[in-house]
C-alpha cells in the first residue's frame, strides 16, 4: 500500500470494520510510514475539534417561521395527494 491509497482510503475507511482487510494493509503501512502517521493525527484531531465545537442554536422567531412554513408546506403535499387520490 502507498501513502497515496492510504490518503485516498482512509477516510473511507473511518466507520468500517478496523480488522477488515484493507484496514489492516493501512495499519501496516502507517507502523512505518511517518508522512501518513501526521495525515491520521491531522483528521483525528479535525474530527474532535469538530465534535467539541457547539451546535448553534436557532433564535426562537426564526424557528416559529419555520415551522409554520414547513407546516404550510405539508400541508399542500397532503392535499396534492389526496386530490391525487394517494
């Protein structure tokens, strides 16, 4: 394995199963690979910063509009399809 197929694969390969085939081919090359080694440090550490950054919140009069707008909106899909008879 290259460090090109580890950088073009390792992001595939974050939510599958670490003893699969190609996991373990990535594994290996990264034991010895010190370029690839600060690739995987890098995207670990953007995934964590990513997790600890907080969800912004919605102002309440904006979620309200929504709301009803989405409401509006369902509602007229409902028609449609009875009309439609669906």
């Amino acid at each position: 394995m290259t460090c090109n197929d580890v950088y073009l694969h390792i992001c595939d390969n974050l939510d599958r199963d670490l003893e699969s085939p190609e996991c373990r081919e990535i594994k290996v090359h990264l034991a010895s690979c010190p370029d690839c080694q600060g690739v995987l440090q890098s995207l670990k550490k953007t995934v964590d910063l990513y997790r600890a950054a907080p969800t912004p919140g919605v102002p309440g009069p904006v979620h309200e509009r929504l709301l009803n707008l989405m409401d509006r909106e369902w509602s007229g899909v409902r028609a449609s399809r009875k009309e439609r008879g669906k």
